[in-house]
C-alpha cells in the first residue's frame, strides 16, 4: 500500500503545482449549468424537468476534460515504463492514480453540485439526490475515462479517438443518475437507480484497475 | 553506496529471439552474465540493442528462448532512454517518489544528488534542467536505491566528458560491489571500468 500512496501524493503534489489543471473542469461544469437558464426563461419550469440531465452531462463532459492527459505525461517521461516495472502490483498503481484524479476534478464537481441543483430549481430532495448520485457515479466516469485514457495513449489522435470510446461506456452511468433525481424529483422511489450506479462503481473501480495496466503494458510494448 | 548482500543469481539467455514489429531483430541469441560483470551490448542503429534490454529487463516478452535468472524488480534497476522524471517536479521530488515507490522512504537521496554533481539543483524543477543534468539526476536513482542488476539503455547520451567519467565511476563501483549491468551503447563503454565484456549484436 505504501507504493499506492506514493502515486497518490505525487499526483496531489503536481496538482498543486500546476492549479490550473484541475480546476479547468470544476469551472467548465459550472459555466455549462449556469449559462442554461439564461438559455431559457428563468422561471420556466421546463428547466426544472431539464435539471438533472443538465447536471449529469455537464459532469460527464468536464470529467471528460482532463481524462486524455492522465497517462499521456507519464509515457513521454518514462515513468509509465518505470510504474509497470515496479515492485507494486500495476492495478493498485493505476487505482491510486485515478483515485487522486478522482479527488481532484471530480469530487470539486459533486461539491459543487447542490448549488447548481438549487440553481436550477431543484427540490430539496431531489439535490439530495443528485449529489449521491454524482458521488456514486462519478468514480464510474473517472475509471471508465481512464481506461479509454491507456487505450489511446499511444495513439496520435487521441482527442478525438477518445470521447467517441468513452461515451458509450459512460452513458449507463449518465441513464441512472439522472434517473434517479428525476424519480426524486418525481415523488418516486429512487432506490433501484441508486443501486445500479452502486454497482457500476463496484464493478469499474474493482476491474477497470486490471484492465487499464494491461492497456498501458500494451502501450508500452 | 553498498549495494545489499544478496544472493545474485546469474542471467542466462539461450535461444533468445527478440521481435519488433512482425519481424525478429535478435535470433538464437545466447549468453550468460554474473556478479561482478559489465555486459557491454553494441550493435549499429536498429540492430535491436534497446529491444533486448527491454526484453532481459521484463518490459517485452520475447519471441522465442528463455531467461533464467531474470531480476525481480526488487532486484533490479531500468534506465531507459527516457528519464522518468516529471518536469514539473524537482530531481529531489523525483527520486523521493521512486524511493517511496519502493518502500525506501529513508533513502539518501540528497548524498545520490551530490554524488552525481547536482546539489545546487536539488530542488530546480527537472523541466529547466539540461539534458545532461536530467541524466545525472537519472544515474542518481541507481545510487539512492542499491539494487544489483543495472539495464541501462544507451546512458551516456547526453552527458558531457565529465558525465562520461561519472559514469565510468559508477559502473566500476557497481561491478566491484557485486552487482552487474547489462548496458547498450553504440559507441564504446568509457575506460576505467573493470569487468566489461561486449556483445556485438549483428543483424
């Protein structure tokens, strides 16, 4: 574990060293939520009915936004070659790398989230909602991009190559979280999509870490 | 810095064929290196010295052959032709890291810096240092962390005359330490170091 944690404090060191970077998203997210009711009329109540979806995609899109980097720094530098050689089990190395990309850009996004539901003219719950959602779902987006991420690392045209792998993957994600806050919103129980992003996360942050060392082993190769 | 007692099996390569692409590069290659020796593997451009090491090292499966007594990671040690350091960290930053990678959270990594001539940019970001200097602080990762197998990849580019003979330092010091090195270079390995022998890889 303590190679996993050295991963995590070197990605929370260059984070500090470089702000910008992960504090692109939480601003693009905001933008993207806020300039929506300027779209419409204020006070129409299509943008309640809108909200969640609103909140969701603007979520997946910033995650998206920084995805295409995580790796890419590393194999120009060596380290990728140098992580894949250690002593630590590849996937927990991976985990660890994601796990602080996670708390970086996509946990200031489900912080952010309840003022954006507010915002939007959420109900109490139906923020409630949202925000377990996204703090659900979220880890699903950040291990499904950076699968896609070591997919394409070495690959020239990454930026577009990516976004068209990685939707498909993220949408399920995207169907039960906004779901779940408009059956909130509803008045109807929002147990079974709470459930099924539960077990997305379960099933993404437990596999998606082998998957991904073995597509960054295969760049490297 | 000694390196840790250990019971250096001896590397033995027969049969070995290496590919890149879809074909083989090396073919029915055969070999054997042990404590105290300095494999020097040459061969002209595209001759697949890099291929090999990354195959002896574990980076690549090879195509055909075996290798016994490959190092584990705790036993050996990767120096590619990229540096592994980040350029927004420092050369102190960088090492600490790979030092903790490895449980080593207690190594010196100050005296590896000053060893290879980098105390004054310790704490620079490796991004504004030379490409000389960001080798040096690459041959510093060998020093904080002793480990007995060294597969160093083509180390002398980028280092100046004095660099060459730091090196020629370290190597000499390692081999007389009980360690080996399996080092590809396509020019000759610098004098002074005991215990070389040469590979000519023909293709």
């Amino acid at each position: 574990m303590s190679a996993a944690s050295a991963v995590f404090r070197r990605e929370l060191l260059l984070a500090a060293r470089r702000p910008a970077e992960w504090a692109q998203p939480l601003v693009f997210y905001a933008i993207v939520a806020l300039l929506f009711p300027l779209g419409i009329e204020a006070h129409d109540p299509a943008l309640k009915v809108f909200a969640p979806a609103i909140v969701w995609v603007g979520a997946l899109l910033a995650a998206l936004l920084g995805v295409e980097r995580i790796f890419r720094g590393d194999l120009e530098d060596g380290t990728l070659e140098q992580l894949l050689l250690a002593d630590a089990p590849a996937p927990l190395l991976v985990a660890a790398k994601l796990g602080a990309h996670w708390l970086l850009t996509a946990l200031p996004l489900v912080v952010a989230a309840p003022f954006l539901g507010i915002a939007l003219g959420l109900e109490p719950l139906a923020v409630k909602v949202l925000t377990l959602s996204l703090l659900l779902g979220t880890p699903t987006l950040m291990f499904t991009g950076g699968f896609a991420a070591a997919l394409t690392v070495g690959a020239q045209r990454a930026g577009i190559l990516l976004p068209i792998l990685v939707l498909p993957l993220m949408t399920p994600a995207v169907i039960f979280g906004g779901g779940a806050v408009r059956a909130a919103a509803s008045g109807l129980s929002f147990d079974a999509p709470l459930y099924f992003l539960g077990a997305l996360l379960a099933l993404t942050v437990t596999l998606l870490p082998f998957a991904t060392a073995g597509a960054l082993r295969n760049a490297i190769e | 810095m000694p390196i840790p007692s250990l019971q250096v099996p001896r590397l033995q390569v027969s049969g070995l064929a290496v590919a890149r692409g879809d074909r083989n590069v090396v073919e029915a290659l055969g070999f054997a290196v042990a404590a105290g020796e300095i494999l020097h593997i040459r061969g002209r451009n595209g001759a697949g010295k890099t291929s090999l090491l990354e195959v002896l090292c574990g980076l690549r499966t090879p195509a055909a052959g075996t290798i016994d007594g490959q190092p584990d990671a705790e036993h050996r040690h990767w120096l590619g032709h990229k540096n592994a350091l980040n350029p927004a960290l420092s050369p102190d930053e960088n090492l600490r890291f790979w030092c903790a990678l490895s449980g080593h959270v207690d190594a010196d990594v100050g005296q590896a810096l000053q060893r290879v001539g980098l105390k004054a940019q310790r704490h620079r970001p490796c991004g504004s240092l030379s490409t000389g200097q960001r080798r040096r602080a690459a041959l510093a990762r060998l020093l904080a962390l002793p480990r007995p197998w060294w597969f160093l990849d083509e180390p002398l580019a980028g280092l100046d005359h004095a660099g060459i003979d730091l090196l020629a330092e370290l190597l000499d010091a390692h081999g007389r330490g009980g360690g080996a090195a399996l080092v590809t270079s396509h020019q000759p390995l610098p004098q002074g170091v005991a215990g070389v022998r040469t590979l000519e890889l023909r293709s």
